[in-house]
C-alpha cells in the first residue's frame, strides 16, 4: 500500500504505540529492563517500516546507530520509539512515539502518538487549540526544572506543570493543557523534530530560547534548548528569557 508522508508518519507513530502498549500489557517485563524492550521493540519496528516504505530518505533514530550518510540526504526521518521511558515504565500516560521528518534541516512534518491517551497529532492535519486562560501554564520536567524555565514562569506569572517526556509536554499545548513549552536542559534531535513539526503545523511559535530556528540533521545530534508557545506569548517569553543567558 501506498501511503503519503503524513499518512505514513501517523500509521508508524500509531502502530508503534500500540506495539509498546503490548510489550508492556504482557507482564513479561518489569523495571528497566520494560524501558530496554520497549525501546528497542518499537524502534525495529520504525526502522524497517521506514527502509522499506521510503529507502532512499536518510534515517535518525535515538535507538540506531547512527549512520553518517543521511547527512548528504535532503529528506531526513527522525524518530524517538519511546521518548519519556521512564513514564512508559511506570504506566504513565505522559509519554510519546515520535516520527518526524526534516527536509534540508526543517521539520516539515511529523506525527506525536500518546498511546496512553490514544491521541496522533499531526502536523498536516492541524485543529483549534483551546484559548489561554488568564493564568498561563508551563510545562517542565518531573524530575528537573530548568532554571530558566522556572525563572520565565515566575516573571510572567505563569503556573508549573510537572509532565514527562517532550512530546507530551509540546502537545499539552496543542491539546490546552498548558501554553508554554521552555526548556534549557539539552536534548538531542529525536526529542523534539516531531513535536516541533506538529506545533508548527498547528500555527505554534517554535525556536531556540534566542530566537533562532531550529535546525535538523546536523552531524551533532544535541540541541540545548527549545521554545514552544503559542505566538501572541512568544515576544514575552523571549525576553524574559534573555535574563539567564
């Protein structure tokens, strides 16, 4: 069967979720060792889907080693199986199955499936995110709060959300759980390629805490930090920002 990107983006992102549902209902796995075959589960999944059904686009994968060919590609897959493995373990529903695409560095589409929620968001297939409240919310770490993020939140006055992985916390957005997605802590490219893709799509405000675009497909993966809100907040949130870099 034929699919196009987004449809394809959305069938990897969903069936992997329901793969990882799986391995997890089984009662098979406990611990670390659920986190372990989850991931790699999941991520033979995406790969061998992805070379069968586009081989000539290059391919980045959390769980692949990686291969320096996609660096001369334009189109680029760039996948996270189980992006938040420590919320996936304890059965959380804040954890995600990231498909993103990247062409000549962009992040032009992407799917973000919340099994535990059983929600695909796309990005070709953008809805009505819900209006702010009076109060704005920011989501960040469980475990970890940045201090910028933390610092922005109290100039600004906006609220904490403790929630898991990286795509949760960008999709809170797009679902009206939350406005502001700031984080200075560092991450790698299959953390955020596929939620910047959908929030894009939706009509969100993504870039680096500066202002800057982000960037895909480089030869060092790490990407230190990353904005997602919606527009009218952007302006605010980069200012006040400023203050801690």
């Amino acid at each position: 069967m034929s699919y196009s990107d987004g449809d394809l983006a959305a069938k990897l992102a969903d069936e992997a979720g329901k793969i990882l549902l799986s391995v997890r209902e089984s009662g098979l796995f406990g611990g670390k060792a659920l986190g372990k075959a989850g991931d790699q589960t999941a991520n033979q999944f995406l790969c061998h889907a992805l070379r069968e059904q586009r081989p000539e686009d290059g391919l980045l994968s959390e769980e692949e080693k990686d291969n320096a060919d996609r660096l001369a590609k334009s189109r680029v897959w760039i996948v996270d199986p189980v992006d938040g493995t420590r919320e996936y373990g304890e059965a959380r529903a804040d954890w995600a199955v990231h498909v993103g695409m990247a062409v000549d560095g962009v992040p032009v589409l992407g799917a973000v499936a919340l099994p535990g929620a059983d929600l695909v968001l796309r990005s070709d297939e953008p809805g009505d995110i819900p209006a702010a409240p009076e109060v704005l919310r920011m989501v960040v770490s469980r475990t970890r709060p940045a201090k910028e993020a933390t610092g922005v939140a109290e100039a600004i006055g906006a609220e904490l959300v403790p929630m898991g992985s990286a795509g949760a916390k960008a999709m809170a957005i797009l679902l009206g759980q939350a406005d502001i997605y700031l984080h200075s802590g560092g991450q790698y490219e299959w953390d955020s390629c596929a939620p910047a893709a959908v929030a894009l799509g939706w009509g969100l405000h993504v870039s680096r805490i500066d202002g800057s675009p982000l960037v895909y497909n480089r030869e060092d993966v790490y990407m230190p930090d990353l904005l997602i809100c919606r527009k009218e907040h952007a302006d605010m949130v980069l200012r006040e920002v400023k203050a801690f870099l």
